[in-house]
C-alpha cells in the first residue's frame, strides 16, 4: 500500500512487560487510543497497550547485549538470528538487523528499522532472502522479475545509431501489444495504493498548512523526554520542559541554521513541530468527505498525531506520506485540529542515506555520552520538515492512483491508462485527453484502456524542438454508488507523449539520439537549507535555460514535486535518484538495507512515475559496488526497479573500477563519477585526457553499453584568480572542464551520451579541513551568482543544442528570453 499511516498494531502480544530502560513510553502507554475523543484541548483516553513487537525486539537485544557486557548472557543469543527476540514477535511480525546497532541510554535513540516496521505481507507475497559472502543477500518478489535480455559479446561491433533505432520504432508497437500490458500489470501489481499529487477539481480542496510552526528540540541527555513527558497530549508550548525552549520554526525549511544556537545546528535526535489547523466547517460535518494530511517530506524518521492520537509513522525523507484523519476531525465536529510530528533525524548503516554514530567514550576528551553523527556523503544532513505540510479533501469514493505509459505507432500517440478506485465496487470512469488549448482529442472508459491520438504532439526535451514539452490533460471522472446516493470525484494529470530507448551506444527520446548536456544539483539555500522555496526554484530554472542545459540529476535523492512538475512544463530531463548515497559499509549491504532500499524505490515510481521528464531511475550514488553483497544488492534493486517500471533504463552512479564494479552489469546506462586532477594528481591537468579515455574505452569495451560522465569538475572560491592557474582559483576551474570537453567531443561520436558538471551551485556540507564552508564545486555561487565556469558552460551547452536540433531553424540563445514561465 501506499506509505500512508504505517500503524504499529499494538493490539498484538498483550502480556505484560517488564519495566523498559531508555525506551520511549509512547510505545508502552501511548499507543492507539480506545475510543478516541478529538474535541479542542481534550485528551482521549488511551489504554495500556505492550510495547510494539519492533521496540520489543531492539529492547530485548540491549538487555542481552548489557546481560553479555555483564557476563550473565549467553552469547549464542546475539550469533546474528535473534533467536529470543524472533520468538516473542510473533507470526507475521518481521525481525529486526542481523546484528543491531549498539544505542546507549545516553545516546540519541534510533529510528525503528527498516524491517522493524515493515508491513506484514500475505503468504504469496512472502521474500526470499539468499545470502551471498558477509553480510550479503538479495530480496526476490514472486513472481520474480524476468532477466535482462542478452546483450552483445564484448568487441562486437554495434549497428549504426539511425538503423537501430528505425528497427526499435518498427518493433516497438507490435512488441507492446504483446510484452506491454504483461509487464505493466507486474510493475501495477507491486505498486498497490496511490499518491496523487493533490490538486484541486471540482470534488477536491486543499489547506496548506505553511507558516510558523511551535517547534522544540529534545536536548535531554537521552533525548527522550518528549515521550517520556507526551509532548503529543497537549499544546507544546504548555508542556514544561528542561530540555530546551519552544521556538518559532518556518515551514517548509530545515531547521538547522534558522536560528542563534550553535547546538541546534549540529543537532542529532528527536525535534518537535506543532500546529493549530483550523478546519472548514464542511470538511468537519459531511461524512462523506474524507480529510486528509499528508506531509512532503519529514527528515528522517517521523511520528505524526492529531489531537494526542497516533495516526502515521515514515521512515525516509525527501518522500511523501499521507494519513486519512477523517474520523478524528469529524467525531466532534471540531473547529480545528493540533498537528504534532516528531522527527529523528538519526543515521544508521541501515537508513538512507546511511551513516553512523561515533560515541567518545574517553572521558579525559569528552563528556560523558558525546557524540557525533557520521556519514560517507558529501553534503550537510539538514533536518526537518522540507516541503508543504496540508490537508486535503477527497469524496469518501476517490480516484487513488492513476499510472500512464505512452508509446508511438507513427504518428499516432497511445497512451495507455490505469485507474484505481477507493471506497466503492460500483462506479464508472470516464476518461478524456484534452490537448493544449483544451480541445478533446481522446476519450474512454473503464479503469483501464488505451487512448489513440492522431498526428500526436510529442513531448520533446528543451532545445531538441520547436516547441518543447507539449503537455496534455488527461481528465478522470468518477461516479461511484454508495449507501447514501451517487458520489463523483474528479482528476487531472498532465500528460506528456514520449518514448525512451537505450541502444548499445546511444539513448533515444522519441527515435532521435538524446545527448545529456546538464548539471548535477543539491536542494540547498542560505538560511533555508533543503526547504523548499518557489522564488529560489524559480531562479534555478532560469539559470539552467540561460546555460542551455536540458537535463540534471537529482543527487542524491528525490526532490520537491513541484520541481518536477516544472521539469515537465520546461523540458528538462530529469534522471530521478533515490536517497542511496553514501552506501559504503557491508552493513549496508546487508538485507536490512536492501528491505528498506527496495520500499524506497517503490515510494519513489510510485510518486513520479507520471512525469515525461523522468527518463531513468538512479537507485544510488557511489555504492561500495565493489564489496561482494554487492552483486546480489544491485541485481535485486535493479529487477525489481524495473519490475515497478518497465518504461524506462535503470542506473546508478558508479565511482569503482571498471574491473571491480559488480553492480554495473545489471545497469542499462553506465554513469561514471571522476575527478581526474582533482582527488589525485593534484593540479596536473595535463593528464587528464589520457586518464579520461582510459576510463571511457575500459567501461565500453568490458560491458557495450552507454556511458554518461555523470560527475566531473573542480573547487573554485569566487574571485579567486590566478595565472597560471592554480587550484581553487576560477582558472583552474575553467581549465579542468576545457581538458574534460576534448574527449568528450570525441567519445559522444562514438558511446558517451552525456555529461553533468558537478556541481550547478555550491553548497553545505559538514565541517573539514577540504571544506571552506561548503563544497565549492558550483559553477554558480551558493547565492546563483555566475563563476568564469558559468560563461564557458553556456557557450558549449549552447553549441551542443544546435548540433542536436531535429528542426530546420537553428536554436539561439535568445529565444530563452521570449518563453513565458507559465505554471
């Protein structure tokens, strides 16, 4: 289902449990009220319920890890299968981490883990695990994926560029008819629930729910004392706590760098934000509306109640979850409501990203309990609550979910659609395609069909047509009979008709060679860190048409649905990266993270599947791809990626040698990450183009498939110069991308379909010695000012459009300057 409110069935193992240490009493008393009262300022009487069979299970490990520190245990009990606190999950209830992670009383507390959460799946829908070397194993839903199609043996010679793809687009309709619904119903299969964007029809209203937030970080020793006291049960302002003040916090944004104290921006553990919603009085007094909220993205781990009641939990950031509050607000009726949301912002080799604690434990050093937060990524862990917070209506029968596909049969678009419907078995679905000016030009019926557009509009990226980015509407329409008379709800999804394609050599849109001319960026801003914020998004947009780029990658993870949106308004492709970066352990590799990696990637198609401007998924960023699990790691995430979505390439960005990766065989694209003269040969760029053939011919001739430069570049403090040019100066910088340009001319002649400069503007990251406040390898500043990089950028990029135009007039850089934003 979808990542709606993930519940602990508490009602589950109801003996009586010893009295817990350093565990969060929510978990034992605050659980799911009985007979919940939602009236303004009550609290709902809550019933003693036992600690959850996840929270069992890590506090079961922390007495036999103190039990064996104090000689007392048997050390059979921590050999890597749990055995005593498997037994006392009971059936259904997955276990927690082969081996779990070690949280001290005086320690932050962990999020639950990846599989301590995880919901219980019917018998047919039950995983293998098979383990492969230390820590190593693969996850194979049945039915399992079927296998990548053979591809050519190494050195043999591929077909020319415009052949292959004439023989693709001549098979591609008749193959469809046949592979297509086959393949498309596997991937529907395994995305069960919807998570529409919530828009606003004639059936359906939105609250945003930004502004000024109550918030309050936990800065007890255990950080614990928001459970302990149940902040959630009353206003947090009226709470009394010695763990730190109650502050004014801005949503969206992080919260790490809005305010004066030094500790709250390295801050590690449990924070809190509250608000007051005041709800229409419709919303409140028709049972036939259900109400719902639906957070954008809470970093890392959050707990969401409404008026004291337990109503969601979400593990990972940068992703949506919603939870229907409908019989909260309506049991009053209630005026308004109290949103509280705790979030841990914890990293452990489990999580994505993943990190690790370090506890100092030398008392001569440190105080008693210090400890800090590590990670093996490369920009800074901002927290909190990053995008919209609202509330949205829906008839209590709805339009769920709504998956398209499209292809091309000459000059006829297909798009190809699926509709799930809540609340009722008895409805009827209308479906119309509406094209730009709003005229009809398609129409069916039923949850599933296929619309034939004649002389088709295709979605072309920016720069590679006339017009770019055509979108149409497609317009869903419910009438749903239920026990108190005919219910209709109302939807509408852009809909943009493209085709993608991998051949040995080249990527394809539409038949026509894509080449990937772009940047790599980071949701990241002064003061705002990773919140988002539509003056700045607006800006980005316009900086990357000034520079003529036409694609970037969302390192390292999801971004803003807004942005995406925008993607597919202005052409640019987008290749969509989950939160994989930093993956550099065997513990991370292990079949704890391969769980939680394969939810999120379902989160992720199932929230951006529709956009056109998504043309592959990136499942990670610089894994440990040369460790033994991680074969089985990526083979599994890779196939079952795919299964989600068959309509597109699946990736991710290497930095092994091409002799050790074991995860790029199973890639479609190969996306390779190098800093020649930068990390090594410091200064020496006279090596770089021999260095950077190497590597380029290397990975053609072993695998035969596409190569991406996905990362490349140099560190530049704006107004840095120096002649001959010297590391960190806006010469080097310059120098450095001019030596990468040379080879790149030559090898997009043969196999390399692209290249993303790294960075598009600088931006945060932890303290070091190699970081002058932040990564400076932007060609634009943190403020979006232009470095000498920018100037040079934009001149390639915009000689690149013109050799890839499919259209008789050349493009200008001019023409950016007369095409309206419009949203």
């Amino acid at each position: 289902m979808a990542p709606r409110a993930r519940r602990a069935d508490v009602t589950r193992h109801a003996e009586a449990l010893p009295e817990l240490t350093g565990v969060p009493q929510a978990y034992v008393n605050g659980g799911v009220p009985s007979r919940p009262s939602c009236r303004k300022g009550g609290n709902p009487a809550v019933s003693r319920v036992p600690l959850p069979p996840a929270a069992l299970n890590r506090w079961l490990w922390a007495r036999a890890a103190r039990e064996r520190r104090a000689g007392t245990g048997a050390r059979s009990d921590l050999a890597g299968t749990e055995p005593a606190a498997s037994a006392c999950l009971g059936p259904g209830w997955s276990s927690g981490p082969a081996r779990a992670p070690r949280w001290p009383h005086e320690g932050p507390p962990p999020p639950p883990s990846s599989l301590a959460w995880a919901s219980r799946r019917p018998p047919d829908q039950e995983l293998a695990f098979r383990q492969d070397g230390v820590g190593g194993g693969t996850r194979d839903a049945k039915p399992r994926p079927p296998p990548p199609p053979p591809r050519s043996a190494p050195g043999a010679r591929p077909q020319a560029a415009s052949c292959r793809a004439e023989t693709m687009l001549r098979e591609r309709a008749g193959a469809w008819a046949v592979l297509g619904p086959l393949l498309w119903g596997c991937g529907l299969a395994l995305l069960q629930g919807g998570m529409l964007y919530p828009r606003e029809s004639r059936s359906r209203e939105r609250k945003e729910l930004d502004g000024l937030w109550s918030f309050r970080a936990d800065f007890s020793d255990n950080r614990r004392q928001g459970f302990e006291q149940q902040w959630y049960r009353a206003p947090l302002r009226e709470v009394r706590a010695l763990s730190g003040p109650t502050l004014d916090m801005p949503v969206p944004s992080s919260f790490n760098d809005v305010g004066q104290d030094g500790r709250l921006r390295s801050f590690v553990g449990w924070v809190w934000y509250e608000r007051e919603a005041t709800l229409p009085q419709r919303w409140t007094q028709d049972l036939g509306t259900r109400v719902v909220l639906r957070i954008g993205s809470a970093h890392y781990y959050a707990i969401v109640w409404v008026n004291g009641v337990h109503v969601a939990e979400h593990e990972g950031g940068h992703l949506p979850f919603e939870a229907d509050i409908s019989k909260l607000v309506q049991s009053g009726p209630l005026s308004s409501c109290r949103i509280t949301i705790a979030i841990n912002n914890t990293l452990s080799p489990y999580t994505l990203p993943p990190g690790t604690i370090l506890y100092q434990t030398d008392t001569s050093k440190y105080p008693k309990g210090y400890f800090v937060q590590n990670t093996n990524f490369d920009f800074f862990n901002y927290a909190g609550l990053h995008r919209s917070v609202l509330l949205y209506t829906t008839p209590i029968s709805y339009i769920d979910d709504i998956t398209i596909t499209t292809d091309v049969d000459q000059d006829i678009g297909l798009v190809n659609y699926q509709i799930f419907i809540q609340g009722s078995e008895h409805f009827q679905l209308e479906v119309f395609l509406l094209d730009a000016d709003g005229r009809t030009v398609a129409q069916g019926t039923g949850g599933q069909g296929q619309l034939q557009v004649p002389r088709a509009h295709l979605w072309w990226p920016y720069l590679m047509h006339e017009h770019p980015a055509y979108l149409y509407s497609l317009e869903v329409r419910l009438t749903a009979q239920t026990a108190d008379g005919p219910v209709s709800d109302f939807y509408t999804l852009p809909v943009g008709i493209r085709t993608v394609a991998v051949t040995e050599s080249r990527f394809l849109i539409n038949g026509k060679p894509f080449y990937f001319h772009g940047v790599n960026k980071h949701e990241d801003a002064d003061i705002r860190g990773k919140g988002f914020d539509w003056p700045l998004l607006v800006k980005d947009f316009n900086l990357l048409r000034w520079l003529g780029a036409n694609a970037f990658r969302t390192s390292h993870y999801p971004y803003a649905e807004e942005l995406m949106q925008l993607c597919d308004r202005y052409g640019i492709v987008v290749i969509d990266e989950s939160p994989g970066a930093g993956i550099a352990l065997a513990q991370s590799l292990s079949n704890v993270s391969l769980q939680h990696h394969l939810e999120v990637m379902e989160e992720m198609v199932r929230r951006d599947k529709n956009h056109p401007a998504v043309v592959m998924w990136s499942v990670a960023n610089e894994p440990a791809s040369s460790l033994k699990p991680a074969g089985y790691y990526f083979k599994t995430l890779i196939a079952h990626t795919k299964a989600l979505d068959p309509s597109r390439p699946v990736t991710f960005v290497t930095k092994s040698s091409y002799e050790a990766d074991l995860g790029v065989p199973y890639v479609d694209v190969i996306c390779v990450n190098s800093y020649y003269s930068w990390y090594h040969d410091y200064g020496h760029m006279e090596v770089i183009q021999l260095q950077l053939a190497t590597q380029f011919e290397n990975w053609y001739r072993t695998y035969q498939k596409p190569i991406i430069q996905s990362e490349y570049g140099a560190e530049t403090i704006a107004g840095f110069h120096q002649d001959p040019p010297l590391m960190f100066s806006e010469e080097y910088q310059k120098g450095l991308l001019e030596q990468y340009h040379l080879v790149l001319d030559q090898k997009r002649k043969e196999y390399v379909v692209g290249e993303l400069i790294w960075n598009f503007a600088d931006f945060m990251t932890d303290q070091s010695p190699q970081r002058a406040i932040g990564n400076r390898k932007g060609i634009f500043t943190r403020q979006r000012q232009p470095k000498s990089a920018a100037f040079l950028l934009r001149e390639r990029y915009w000689k690149l459009a013109n050799e890839t135009w499919h259209h008789q007039s050349a493009v200008k850089p001019q023409c950016v300057e007369n095409s309206p934003f419009i949203f």
